[in-house]
C-alpha cells in the first residue's frame, strides 16, 4: 500500500506498531502463507526474521522482497525515467518474469526458508500440531 492517501493515514505508523506487537509478543508463533508475502507485510505477519516456531507454505504462496510487477513498474522508472518503448516494456516483462520464477514456494522451501508446503486441505491438522508441539517448549517471560 503506497501513495499519498495511506502514508497521509499513517500507514508507517500502524505498520511499525503492528511489527512491534510481533516481535514483542511472548506467545509462540507459527505462520502459514496463504497467497502472497512481501516485504513489510511479511515482517508484520511474523515472517521468518521474526523467528515463528514454525512457517509452512501453500504450493500457490509466493514470497518476495515485492511483487514482481511492482518491482518491474520501479526499475522501469529508474532505468527508463516513464520513457515507454520497445526496450523499457522488454525490461519490465523479463524483470516480472524473474519475480514470479523466484517468488514461488517450491523455491522458499528448497532454501529453507520456511519449514515445508502444505495442501490447503491439511492447513488446520497441520497447524493444530504445531500449536501442540510448542506447548513443549518452554515460554520465556519477557
């Protein structure tokens, strides 16, 4: 969410509190990425640098630093200073392209950045577990 109408709102605010409510929370956390993961939303939503218990993924998540078509739309500017041609659409098609084949969730979990995939139709036995297998570890008070 960008634009002078949210950050008028005060979108950063409500962000930097909602990623301080994470990281300060004293509850074990697990995450499940549902459709699309990036950047300050991941941290928000207890993303892997928040340390969740555990984090899986359904097979059609994606994860990014930023959407493929919103990373291409700033590098075209930068690169093409809003000069629409032949070489600035070329750009932005092959820079989505790349967003899309490293953003999938087979990538994620073959980096072990998060702890496997999922079928949707698994996600709460799944989740039930990992709630159950937490309560073994012991919950620090902060």
């Amino acid at each position: 969410m960008v634009g002078k109408k949210v950050e008028s709102e005060g979108i950063a605010k409500h962000g930097a509190k909602l990623v301080s409510a994470v990281a300060n929370a004293n509850v074990p956390k697990i995450t499940a990425i549902l459709g699309a993961s990036y950047g300050a939303g991941n941290y928000g939503m207890c993303g892997r640098s928040y340390s969740p218990r555990f984090m899986y993924m359904l097979p059609s998540a994606k994860i990014s630093v930023m959407g493929g078509q919103q990373a291409s739309e700033v590098l075209g500017l930068v690169k093409y200073k809003n000069v629409v041609n032949d070489e600035s659409i070329k750009f932005k098609q092959n820079i989505m392209s790349e967003y899309d084949k490293n953003s999938n969730a087979y990538l994620s979990t073959s980096r072990l950045w998060d702890d496997g995939i999922i079928k949707a139709e698994d996600l709460r036995r799944v989740l039930g577990l990992s709630l159950v297998t937490t309560l073994n570890a012991p919950i620090l008070d902060s």
